[in-house]
C-alpha cells in the first residue's frame, strides 16, 4: 500500500514538472501540443484491432463429456471430441 502511494505521488510530481511550471529563470516552457495533434498522433500509432475469437467454455465441455462418457452415449463423445470446431459448438449448443 506503501509502495502504491509512493508511486502515485512520484507520478504526479513528474506530470507537474512536465506540464508547464515556469522554469527557475522565470521563462514558462514550450506549450502543450494541442489535443487534435494529439489525437492524431494517437491514431496514426494506434495498433489495428485483434479479431476475437470465440472459445467453448472448458467447464461446461468437461462436463458434457463427463455426462456423455457416463451415459454410455458414444455418439455425443465422439462429437465432443471432435476436431472440428462448428460440430463441437452445435452439440454443446
């Protein structure tokens, strides 16, 4: 908790340095870029989206497993277990 407060107040320390403060020969610092060069700057670095992909749910397929395996159906097994993806996700619904 310590380190923490430490760390937040060094932070804004360092922001307020940088931000502006009149320098100790009384001329101010350059001023800020404006927020669109900002927001610019933001865009141009921006990294493109990740595509999201969905996942089945390892508990509820571990268990579907589970009651297939001790149902004796062999047919809903195989299909969990199934390499492909689309028939594994219609069964498990």
């Amino acid at each position: 908790m310590l380190t923490r407060t430490m760390t937040m107040i060094a932070l804004a320390l360092l922001c307020l340095l940088a931000g502006g403060c009149p320098q100790e020969n009384g001329e101010d610092q350059p001023a800020a870029p404006e927020p669109s060069e900002v927001a610019q700057a933001a865009k141009e670095q921006a990294a493109p989206p990740k595509e999201i992909v969905p996942r089945p749910n390892p508990v509820t397929t571990i268990s579907k497993l589970y009651e297939a395996m001790n149902a004796g159906d062999r047919d809903s097994f195989a299909l969990l277990i199934h390499p492909d993806a689309p028939v594994r996700e219609e069964l498990l619904g």
